[in-house]
C-alpha cells in the first residue's frame, strides 16, 4: 500500500496539495525543527511540554500577553532542562516581533479564536509553517483569506485537531477502510462536554465553583463565554467532524454540500450562574444566545448524512457521541459496542474492544509507547508529531489547510441555518472542485 509519504512525492503535481508544499527541498530530518510559540495559556503549554522533550525540537521564543503564562511556561522550560528562549510581552501585537524572527521554522497559536485568523495570514505571510489550535475561522470570508493566503505563500496550515488520532477513533477507521462497515450510510459526533467550570473560572474559587468570565475570569473563561453570551450555533464542531470528515473522505473524493441547524432554548449557564453566585449576582442579569443543544446535519456529495450535537452548557458526563453506520454494521461510542451483520449476534450489541484491538490502527501500534502519558490518552501526541514531522520535512500536513476551513466554516454555517429558522445552508466547496480527485492519504499505514 502506498504509504501517505510516497502518495505526496509521486502525485503531488496532479492534486490540490501540490499548490501548498514550499518550494524547499526536503529537509535533514536529523536537524531540529525551530519552534515559536503564540499563546501559551493551559492549551498553548500542553503543546510546549510535548515539544520540550523532543530532541528534534528547539523552542525558539515564547509570546502571551499575560506574565502569568509566560512564567509557567518559564518554569515548564527550566524543569526540561532546556535553555530559555526568548520572550515577547509586548500586548496583543507583540507576536509579530516574533514572526520577524529568521530562526524561527514553524509556529504554534494557541489563543482566544478571534485572534486565529489574523494570526495565521500573519505567519504564513512570514514563510512559518503554522499549527494553530481549533478554530481557524470565524467567518466564511475569514476561512478563504486563509486559504487564499497558504495557496499564495505555499505555507502549509494545519489545524491541530487531535481527536482524528484518538486510539479508538483510529481503529474503526482503520475498519472503514478495510469494509467491515460496508458502504458508508451515517455518522455522528459532536462536542459533549459540560463546561461550565471552564466558561466560568476565577482562578481562586474551587474549580468550578466561580460565576465569573470576562475581565474578572481566569485562562478560558476570560475570552471563550462570551461566544456564549453574543453567538448562536455549533461554536465547536472539529472533535466531532474531524475524525467523520476523515472517514468519509470530505475533500478527497467527497464534500459537504447542504447544512441545516437548530437550536434549542439557553438555560443551562444562567442557572450555573445562579446556582454558585446567587440571583444577584451581575451575571446572573446575562442573556445567553447559545443553546443548549446544537444540532447540525450535514449532506455530502455521496449522500452520505452526518449528525453533530454541541452540548457544553448543561450537566452531562463527556461523550464525542461517535456512530459509524454503513450497510453492513455500526459501531458506538457511547456504549462502546459494535455490530457487524454475519458475525455478531442477530439484533445484539457486542462490545467493540476486542475488534478495536483487532484492528488498532498501524501508528498506535508503532508509537503507542512513545504517545504514553501525553495528554487526552496520548493523542496529544499524535497530533503535534504529525505537525512537528511534515515541518521537518518541508512537505503538506496530513491533516491541511483545505480541512482547517472546511471544518471551520460549520460555526458561521451553523450561526445563518438557526438565524434563518433551520434553513438549509449552501456549503462552499473551498477545493474549487479538486475535491474529485484528491485522494485519501490520512494516516495512510503507518505514516503519521
């Protein structure tokens, strides 16, 4: 089987791909990837304290607006044993400085989502391969600036999306690929999180036990709920859509063609907010847009249907809420079961594990050990290693800049469909019809 590494070498001239891939000659592997890091709050130092302890890895310069980070950040260095970089806390501009920097390779942004777009034309524009934390695009028009941008500088983007490498995740698609599921039908996911600690977090309170965001908030909750307070749709559709997209070869062989949304009525963070501040308290006097509940499906051009959920304000144990549902078969993770006609039970569920072991992906069988004790089970990862490889390499990113505005653009979509009464919404084919013949090579073997 051709390996995702060889498919770009041979084809790359004949696919969409072939317009993002610098024109550099492949890099010595043996030489270290110099990074820059643009944001490191919680999320930007999880990605930080991967990189520190790889040898393939020089951490160049640090910038944030906030000392606090950046100490933390300090002190995750100085554990590592590794020399200090240099630090930009220069207010919300100061990561250009940092993009001036000619030792710097490639960038990580790990910041509030209204500053990712920006962000990413800006280090693209500076020749820097870019990782950037989800989302990239907050409008359509913001997602084809990108695209626009990566396609004009021939910088590769590549949204660090981590649950296309959860062990699971990858098993069963390892399992679509080999027909155990049969033609495709159906899929679902989604973002089923309670977070109501997070959008409301002074830092002092017990986790969880604030009714703060804004100004008086800590890390998250000072940017991220005000999206809950001004917007309404799937605020955050990557986890779930990322690992389907991938699945059913969205821009490879398929796209997205029709949205429609709904939203339920807002209740879950004011009562939040009344439950451990009071009625008096000021925020208990906001009116919350996002619903509960966002539910959006999606058509694609093989007519294939794909349900996500956004549930982030009310109590509930976290759940992705996978279904993989083809014409022979169907696996869930909800119940961690699977069912494939001819082998399980007539009209039983079966536990999936043994076929999840059975059919566990090549890379975790590879790097399995490696991924150990890194965050969210050891996608964490996964994730930047297939960033931090294609950088070293000079070559596209698995997951490109063609899924980052494509997985994006379901936010504002999302945002019109409810606005509109669950109207059905036109999605843009952001691959100009390349789409028919890009083909697959996502975590092709063992390729990352």
């Amino acid at each position: 089987m051709t390996t995702r590494r060889e498919f770009i070498k041979t084809t790359a001239a004949a696919t969409v791909g072939a317009a993002i891939l610098p024109s550099l000659s492949f890099a010595n592997t043996d030489e270290k990837l110099r990074l820059g890091f643009i944001g490191v709050g919680l999320r930007g130092q999880n990605h930080l304290e991967l990189s520190l302890y790889r040898k393939d890895v020089e951490v160049v310069a640090l910038c944030d607006v906030q000392q606090r980070m950046i100490d933390m950040s300090l002190g995750l260095i100085a554990t590592a044993g590794k020399p200090k970089p240099h630090v930009y806390l220069d207010g919300p501009q100061g990561y250009k400085k940092l993009l001036e920097r000619k030792d710097i390779d490639a960038v990580i942004i790990s910041t509030p989502w209204e500053w990712h777009t920006t962000m990413c034309i800006d280090a693209m524009n500076a020749k820097k391969y870019v990782g950037c934390e989800v989302i990239v695009g907050m409008t359509v028009d913001e997602c084809w600036k990108i695209l626009e941008t990566s396609e004009r500088t021939g910088m590769p983007l590549m949204m660090l999306e981590n649950v296309c490498y959860r062990r699971d995740v990858m098993a069963v698609l390892n399992m679509v690929r080999q027909n155990i599921f049969g033609e495709l039908i159906h899929l679902q996911g989604g973002y089923q999180h309670d977070l109501r600690e997070v959008k409301f977090n002074d830092g002092v309170q017990p986790y969880g036990g604030g009714a703060e965001f804004g100004a008086k908030g800590f890390s998250e909750a000072q940017w991220r709920t005000q999206h809950s307070v001004d917007r309404n749709g799937d605020l955050y559709p990557t986890h779930g859509i990322g690992p389907l997209a991938m699945m059913a070869n969205i821009n490879r062989g398929n796209r997205f063609t029709q949205l429609v949304s709904y939203a339920t009525k807002a209740r879950g963070l004011h009562q939040h907010v009344v439950k451990v501040g009071g009625e008096n308290h000021p925020n208990a006097k906001v009116n919350f847009k996002l619903g509960d509940v966002v539910t959006t499906m999606l058509r694609t051009a093989n007519d294939e249907t794909i349900l996500l959920q956004h549930d982030t304000n009310l109590p509930r144990p976290y759940s992705l809420g996978f279904r993989v549902q083809g014409t022979n078969g169907i696996w869930m993770d909800v119940n961690k079961s699977i069912y494939v006609e001819g082998t399980s039970k007539p009209h039983q569920w079966e536990e999936a594990k043994s076929w999840l072991e059975k059919y566990d992906h090549p890379l975790w069988k590879k790097y399995g050990n490696d991924a150990a004790g890194a965050g969210h089970g050891g996608m964490d990862w996964f994730v930047l290693n297939a960033f931090i490889e294609s950088a070293k390499r000079k070559i596209n990113t698995p997951q490109d800049v063609y899924d980052a505005v494509t997985w994006s653009a379901i936010t504002p979509l999302s945002e019109v469909s409810i606005k509109k009464g669950g109207a059905s919404v036109d999605f843009p084919d952001f691959t100009k019809g390349k789409w028919q013949n890009r083909k697959n090579t996502f975590a092709v073997d063992d390729s990352y």
